[in-house]
C-alpha cells in the first residue's frame, strides 16, 4: 500500500494510526471485517517502515533488534537466536 499527497496532508499520521502507535481523534480503524482501533501495536499484524531509521537510541543494537519480539512476548531464547540471525544477515555481528 502506498500513500502519496503533499507534504502536511496526514499520511504518516495515517500510517502511525494504522500501525497503533497514535489513536484516531474520532472514527474507526478496520482491518479484514476486525475494529482495531484500540487493539494493541504488536497484535496488528501491521507494521511501518519509517523514511529515516527509527531506532531508539537510549537501547543498543541487541535490545533495538529484539524489541518487537520482546514487546509481543516471544521466548527470549527464541529472541535471542533469532536477533544474532537478523545481525549476521546484516553484518552487525561485531555490534551485538
């Protein structure tokens, strides 16, 4: 899906609100016959990729990988064999 308009006209506040990170100030969200307004982020099924990289800084690269897994509730063994994976597809070994 693509959203494409002039700058200041809603689109990521569109995407932030498809992906739960804002709430709509009025209306619904739907999604495949569901109201998801108000269910959780990491229950969407629905993710966003930002333009520029949206990493939080205060965490390192470890804790930045494993935070979606560890936000829905995943094993952490399985967190973290899969993080040292996502780092050597990326070459970020050296940084875990």
């Amino acid at each position: 899906m693509v959203f494409v308009g002039p700058s200041g006209c809603g689109k990521t506040t569109t995407l932030k609100m498809l992906a739960g990170l804002e709430l709509p100030s009025f209306g619904r969200i739907w999604s495949d016959d569901k109201d998801i307004t108000l269910l959780p982020s990491g229950q969407r099924d629905v993710a966003m990729v930002f333009q520029s990289y949206a990493l939080y800084p205060h965490m390192t690269v470890e804790r930045n990988l494993a935070f979606g897994p560890t936000v829905r509730g995943e094993p952490k063994a399985e967190i973290a064999e899969r993080v040292k994976h996502v780092a050597s597809l990326v070459g970020l070994e050296s940084l875990l």
